[in-house]
C-alpha cells in the first residue's frame, strides 16, 4: 500500500479495509497445517500425485492413505468432484522441481527429532518419513492456493458487497470478520476440501453480476459462467446455489435489454461442463456418471433415493442447527440475526432481486443437508455442507446493524454471540489432529475438552519453532495483537467524509442508497 498517497486522500479509505481484512484472515489461516490423514483431502491429493507423477488418474499407489476412492475394474481412482484437484495439478507440477532438493531431507531429519512435532504424532503411527513430509509440503501448498486465499478473498468481497447496505465500514468488516473466523468456514480455510472454493467462486460471480456496469461485456458474462460451471464440478450439490444465480445473471440481462451477456454466460458454463464430461466418460463410462457411484465408502447412503437424498428428517434438522453434534447455530449463534435481517431487508424494499437470490440460496442448500442420508458430513466441524451458502446467510445480518446498530441491546448481544462463536470454533477446529469423528454424538465433551485439557492442538507454526500445546498460539496471538495496534495508526488517517465516492457506482449501490430507506424505517 502506498501510504502517502493514502493520507492524502488518493486512495480509497475501502482499499486500506479490504487489505488488511485479507491479511489478518490470510495469516489465521496459514498459521494452522491442514490435517494429516484426512481421507477427504487424501483422495484429492492422491489424484494430484497420480497426474504429475504418474500420467494417470489412477491412484492405486496412493490409495492406501484414503477410504474415498472409487473402484472401476481393478484401479482405483478419486470419488470427489474434481475441480479442486484440476487446479491442483499446475501447482504441484510448478513445485515438483523444488522438492528434488535435499530439503525434504534436512527437514524430514529435523522432524524425526522435533520434540513439539513429535508430541503431535499418535503412539500408533508409523511416525515421520521422508515420503510423508513431501506429501504434508504439497498439501500445505495445495491448500494455501486453493482455500485460504479463496477463503480470505471472499471475505474481502463480501466487505466489498456491502457497501450497498451501509457506507459505514465498521459493521461491514464486523460481518466479515464474523463469518471468516466465528463460523465453521474456519476449519475448512486451509483444508484441501472443496467446500471453500466453490463458495468463493460462487460469491465471485456473484459479485460480478450485482457489481456489473450498465452494459454487460462478453468477458463478464463468460467469466461468471466459468464460474459457476467450475463451482459445479468443485462441489456438486452446489448446483443449489449455481442455478438461481444464474437465473439473477439472466434477470439482469433481461432488465438491461441484453441478449447477447445471456449467450456467453452460456458458453462459459458450457466449456467447463465439456472437460467435466469428457473426465466422467473417460474414467467412469459416461458423460453423466459420477465418482460416487463406484465409491465402496458409504454405499447405503449413495444408493438412498436420488443421491443419497431423500425428505428433510427432524434429526437432521435438529443435527445441523442446534444440536451439540453438528449444530451451526450452537458453533455460531450470531447467525441467528439472518432471520429478522431477512425482514428486515424485505422490509426495506431494497435489492428486492438479491433478497429472492439470497433466500433461495440459503433455503435450497439448507433444504438439501436437511434432507441427506448423510447428513453429518463424516468427521467434521459442524455441518460441512452448508459452507458454500454461509456468506450468503451473513448477507442479512447488515441490515440488522444498519437498523438497530446504535442500540445498546443490540451491541451487546452481538458482540457476546460473536465471542461465543468466536470461541466456539477455534475450540473445536483447534482440538486434537483430526476434525471430531461422527462416532462422537456430543463432540464438545468427548472431543474439545479432554484435547484442549491436555494441551492437543493442531499442529501450527509455533509447533516448527517449537512451542508445544497451547503455547503453541503465543506467536500468533503476538502477530495479531501488531496488527492491531497497526490498524489503530492507520484509522484515523481515514477521512470519514472519503468514505466512499459517488463516481462510478454500480446499479447495485445506486438502488440500495448505501440503506438510507432502511434506517428511516427504523428511526
């Protein structure tokens, strides 16, 4: 950042936001290593591996390190959507010359006598080999580039998105703070899974259609159709969400009296649905046949109803709400305020297209947990299958701030659901080296507690220095706590009569009227 020419004005006041949101976010998530045999994550960097290494999608000689393969005749391949393992292949091919260096072997013989390290390991390992650390580096790396900077940068963009409700970047950075740290999406932002990355490019396209100039280029319009296409392809039953975003897309062509944005939205979705295909016909027989349906893991559930989805069940509402098991509002009680923002923002009468997206898309995946024969979602924190529609369920929360924001009940409320969450997900994301088994129906005693009770945390940065349990945190907090007394020297240089610029607004801000209405409703 050129801070000069931010004091004198020259720089947008967001821009200083946007930056250091992403920063904080980025190092939070980079500071923790995604999990060691994590199955989920095994199976897609087993087919990374296979491709680079091998010239194959055939993972038959990584196949021992994950349960989610599929089986096709005698070999083995990954039974996840492969959109995240697509963009893993450059990258790894792009690091593979690196790790011909002696540096696995100096840093395998420092893990091999690494006392923090070691305290991570379980006794029934088969501990630290130099085979293990090339595939920790490349997950690490995989993870860095296909979750945490998707993850962070959707932060920023929701910041972003915004505007369009308040001018005010306090509670737009409250928002997005709140969903980058105090909800499940934290445990996931540095995990090779794909949940993230479909949400962000998901977000993105969004963004890209509210945020769209009066005249919707072809580079736009087939820009937000790769997007969502290769969202689709990351995690398939984002279709939920694909799909009425696409109709929004269509919308604003069709109120913009534009034809031709509708063709390449098309043509964009339709590049990325060819190479999918031409993936499922080559590996599993046909254009349309999934990974899935050879997978030999969970073959009652694949096989119940359509995909393994059948009616929405009590337990399963119960599960993924408020339960101690998998619950989202028990994880994150913050996202309570969705609801009154929801009529709250129906009530303003604002971004009345955005309001009918954004409920459709959190009632449709909402819909689709609800009504899975797998539910649970495996091991994990909290429910894992609704993470791609978690920035759109934090969308509404604005307009409780922009409404009720200068009452004291409000403020402290939040601010005490928000420390809660805040606690909530750390605790459990941060417990032992794996995400809580599904065997574990009260995971909060019988997986956080007696972890953090010993001092099992994941293994982060302080382990490598080596720092052991919760010590293990100090460097972090240290580089928090700068950044912070950072942020308190740069605040005041923002004026707040600069805060945001009449030039060069989308239709988007130039419809809400930054929530103007919305407060005179209120007053």
């Amino acid at each position: 950042m050129n801070f000069a020419k931010y004091r004198q004005g020259r720089i947008s006041p967001d821009f200083a936001w946007v930056f250091s949101l992403f920063s904080v976010l980025l190092l939070c998530y980079v500071y923790f290593f995604p999990r060691w045999a994590d199955p989920n994550q095994n199976s897609r960097l087993d087919m990374v591996f296979a491709v680079v290494e091998d010239g194959t999608f055939q993972i038959d000689k990584y196949v021992a390190n994950t349960v989610d393969y599929a089986k096709v005749g005698e070999h083995y391949y990954s039974d996840k959507a492969p959109g995240a393992a697509f963009l893993g292949i450059p990258l790894y091919a792009a690091l593979r010359p690196l790790l011909e260096t002696p540096l696995i072997g100096a840093l395998t013989t420092r893990l091999e006598s690494h006392r923090a390290f070691a305290s991570t390991l379980r006794a029934e390992g088969t501990g630290v080999s130099a085979q293990k650390v090339r595939f920790a580096i490349v997950q690490v790396y995989l993870s860095f580039f296909v979750s945490a900077l998707p993850t962070a940068a959707l932060a920023a963009l929701l910041f972003l998105w915004l505007r369009a409700v308040t001018p005010l970047a306090q509670p737009r950075a409250v928002i997005a703070l709140g969903y980058g740290l105090a909800t499940p999406v934290f445990a996931y932002a540095n995990a090779f899974y794909g949940h993230q990355l479909a949400a962000f490019l998901l977000f993105l396209a969004f963004f890209l259609l509210a945020r769209a100039p009066a005249q919707v280029g072809a580079m736009r319009a087939c820009l937000v159709g790769l997007l969502l296409g290769y969202a689709f392809i990351t995690e398939y039953p984002v279709a939920l969400m694909a799909a009425p975003i696409g109709l929004y897309g269509l919308y604003q062509f069709w109120r913009r009296q534009q034809r031709a944005p509708f063709f390449w939205l098309v043509v964009g979705g339709a590049i990325v649905a060819a190479g999918w295909m031409a993936y499922n016909t080559a590996i599993f027989g046909g254009p349309l046949e999934l990974g899935y349906s050879r997978s030999e893991l969970w073959t009652e559930q694949h096989h119940t109803g359509f995909m393994s989805l059948t009616a929405p069940t009590l337990d399963a509402v119960w599960g993924i709400t408020f339960s101690p098991f998998r619950g989202l509002f028990l994880l994150s009680p913050w996202l309570l305020w969705a609801p009154p923002g929801f009529a709250l923002w129906r009530r303003s009468g604002v971004l009345r297209a955005e309001w009918w997206l954004t409920l459709a898309v959190v009632v449709g995946m909402f819909l689709f947990n609800a009504s899975s024969s797998m539910w649970w979602g495996g091991f994990a924190v909290g429910p894992r299958y609704l993470l791609p529609m978690l920035p759109f369920l934090a969308l509404p929360t604005a307009f409780v701030l922009v409404a009720w924001g200068e009452q004291l009940w409000l403020r402290l409320t939040l601010a005490l659901s928000l420390l809660w969450s805040l606690v909530a997900v750390w605790s459990m994301t941060l417990a032992e080296q794996a995400f809580p088994s599904d065997a574990l129906r009260n995971p909060w005693a019988e997986h956080v507690l007696p972890n953090w009770a010993v001092g099992n945390i994941a293994r982060n940065f302080g382990t490598v220095l080596g720092l052991e349990g919760v010590w293990s945190l100090t460097p972090l907090m240290l580089l928090l706590a700068l950044a912070a007394v950072a942020w308190r020297w740069l605040v005041p240089l923002q004026p707040r009569e600069a805060l945001f610029s009449k030039e060069g607004r989308s239709s988007l801000e130039i419809e809400a009227e930054s929530g103007n209405r919305l407060m005179e409703l209120n007053k």
